[in-house]
C-alpha cells in the first residue's frame, strides 16, 4: 500500500493500488504438445493397487555390474564437473572406434557429439531444422516425441501409414510417393516404436538412395539398434549410406546396457552438421552426465555377452507375448522383430484408448492406447514387454477373459 500526501491538509493518506494478476505467457507452440497417452495411463495406474504394467518402455533387466562400478568409480575419482562440450574425450574415441568396427565406416570424433540421452540428441536435430514451409515424413505410428517437435518449430508433418497385417513393414514406395517439393526431412525409426518392425537392408538403402538424390535429410533414431530377435544384420544408415551429408543417425546407452536413467546419447553426422549442433547444445544442456559418460566407456569396450544374454531374455518375451496376443479375442497381432513392443490391431471401429481405459479400472492392466502414436491407429495398443514371461502370462491371465466378455 503507498502512502501520497493530502492536498488540503499535506498529510499523508494510504491510496489503494489494484494489482493485476499475472499470468504465464506461454510460446503459442506449446499448443503442439499434446498430453501423453502413456502418462495418463500411468499415472491413473499409480493410484490403484495390484496393477501389472504392460505400458512403460523401459529395460526392467538390471544395469551390468561393470558398468555401474564405472560409474561409481567415477563418482569416487572426483569426476562430477563438465566435460568437453562434445563430450568426455574417452567416450568420443570408443564411440568411433565401436561403430567403425560395426558398419566398417570410417569416423572421427568430430562426427559425433553426446547429448543427455537420444530425446536431447532428437530435439537438437528437429528443433534446429523444423520450419515453416518445411515438411516432414514420419511413419504411423511413431514414436511420440517427433511430431510435436517439428510442429513447435513450424514444420508440416506428413505421415506415412504402416499396417499389423503387412507386420508394420515400411513400404519404400509409399514413403518416396510421399515426397515433394516442400519435404525437408523423414525420421526413420528403426527398429520402430511403438511396433517393434525391423526395416530390412532393401527398404533402408532404397529410402536412403531416393532421400540423397532428392537433397532430403534422414533423421534416424536407432536406440533399440541391438534388441534385433531374428536378423544379426541391422540395416544401420551408417553402412547404408553413401555419406553422412545428409544423415544423423542417433542412439544411446538407455535400451542396450539398461542404462535409462543415466542419460547419455549420441548423435553421428558429418563434421559441419556436428559443429552446428554442438553450438545449439550448448545452449540446451551443456553436457551430458559426466560420470555417466564414463560407465558409457565401460559400455562399449567391456565384454559384450551382458548385451547377448538380454537380448536372448527379450527374444523369448517376444514368442510369449507373441502367443498370448493371439489367444486373445478380437486382437490381431503379428511377430515384431526388434525393440521391446507388439502393437496389436482391435476391430476397426474400436476406441482403443477408451478400450485400455477400461481395461485398467477393470482388470488392473495398463496399456498404451495406439492414438499416442498416430492418427491412423486408434483401434490398436502397445504391449511392452520388458518385464518378465510370468508376469505377461498374469497379465493375459486378465485379459482373455475380459476381452471374451467385450461386445466389440
């Protein structure tokens, strides 16, 4: 309250001032963003009791020990300031040297930079090159984080649909009928989520071929690159590739060693795209978890029979709940190939989010609806299957029956 003087006697008299309310001026892009379809189900789920969760898409196996004690051993040296904005040294070397044995491709470190997992390394690609009259090919579904960031930026999305009954195969021709002269971009999930598709050598390298011709860029997310179940030869855009002038090809530690929460990825693009992009990370977060960049170190040059030996575990998940969505009514499901996800077709005219809805309040089974990937796949669901055999056998337990009971 301010105090202003009287004009008849000069004394001072209390005057009342009217405070206005403020509010958050939100980017108008915010819009763009839509509620999580996984989160709304999760969260409805952390408040029930006795719910077995088929929703999240995270490794349940536990983090090698020799990758944990790297990381502690760097906690306990006094590792805990900045790195190079790039990344730790150690970790630039082992990424080359790793993916120049993999896909016989010649790197350096300035090929590469780390970012706070495969989400920042996505964001610095697509936020730094979305624009207005930009136009981007993303499959559906996808993967739920791309859309939303080319949209923030002003870009224009184009899907290109793919189907359970064809395995969710990307069709190369679909995907080059659907460029034009506005197409800047196409993201290329491989292997895919939410439907756990692996793109064959003939598909990746025939896209690859087209986008280079036409000037277009690849944005390639390959975070679930070794959760490969039937096929050792992962069509990587790295030996695809010509070169990397049009490529970024992004991954990290989080699916392959169990490492989600340690936050450290990658992108690998040509020197000029690299150097770019380190400016706009720096801006962003920095640097990437150093002591966790050091456990990525241990990662790589470590024994690789811990990678092996989870994706022996995951493979056998995939035969169980591949047997079980089929013992399901009104589910139509097919064999995914990679990652840790089947997505099941319902019925066509079935709401699948209002379908897993009433599937958690009545049985206490949390599934992601299919509308938090696309468009054109209402009617279906995610299933993860990063948990164990028993535990998707208890939860099938509860759905057969109840999916019997459903007038669909």
């Amino acid at each position: 309250m301010a105090e202003a003087p009287n004009r008849e006697t000069g004394q001072a008299k209390p005057r009342k001032i009217k405070y206005r309310k403020a509010k958050a001026s939100w980017n108008p892009a915010m819009q763009a963003i839509p509620v999580s379809g996984i989160r709304r189900l999760v969260n409805m789920a952390s408040s029930m009791k006795d719910v077995i969760h088929l929703s999240i898409g995270q490794p349940d196996l536990p983090t090698p020990k020799h990758i944990i004690d790297a990381y502690v051993d760097a906690l306990n040296a006094g590792q805990t300031g900045y790195t190079m904005d790039a990344g730790l040294p150690e970790l630039l070397v082992a990424l080359r040297d790793y993916y120049g044995r993999r896909y016989n491709r010649k790197l350096t470190r300035d090929n590469i930079l780390i970012t706070s997992g495969a989400t920042e390394a996505m964001y610095l690609a697509l936020s730094a090159t979305s624009a207005p009259g930009r136009q981007f090919i993303v499959t559906d579904p996808s993967f739920l984080l791309y859309a939303p960031l080319i949209r923030m930026n002003g870009g224009e999305v184009k899907y290109v649909p793919t189907r359970a009954e064809n395995n969710h195969q990307l069709d190369p021709d679909d995907v080059i009928r659907a460029m034009g002269s506005r197409t800047f971009a196409l993201v290329l999930n491989n292997p895919n989520n939410p439907t756990g598709a692996v793109y064959p050598r003939s598909t990746v390298e025939t896209i690859l071929e087209e986008c280079a011709y036409r000037g277009i860029q690849v944005y390639a997310d390959e975070v679930y690159d070794h959760l490969i179940f039937d096929d050792d030869d992962f069509a990587s855009v790295l030996n695809c590739s010509m070169d990397l002038d049009n490529i970024m090809c992004i991954s990290s530690f989080s699916k392959t060693y169990s490492m989600a929460g340690l936050r450290v990825g990658w992108v690998i693009s040509s020197q000029a795209a690299i150097k770019s992009l380190r400016r706009y990370h720096m801006f962003t977060t920095s640097v990437a978890n150093t002591p966790a960049q050091f456990a990525g170190v241990a990662a790589l040059t470590g024994d690789q029979q811990c990678v092996r030996d989870m994706v022996d575990i995951y493979r056998e998940r995939r035969d169980k709940v591949v047997e079980l969505i089929d013992q399901t009514p009104y589910m139509t499901g097919y064999k995914p190939g990679g990652a840790f996800f089947a997505f099941p077709d319902l019925p066509p005219h079935v709401d699948g989010s209002d379908l897993a809805l009433r599937m958690l309040k009545e049985t206490g089974v949390c599934v992601v609806p299919g509308d938090a990937f696309g468009e054109e796949c209402t009617n279906a669901l995610r299933i993860s299957f990063s948990t164990t055999c028993e535990r998707l056998e208890e939860a099938f337990d509860r759905i057969i029956p109840w999916m019997a009971k459903q007038q669909l």
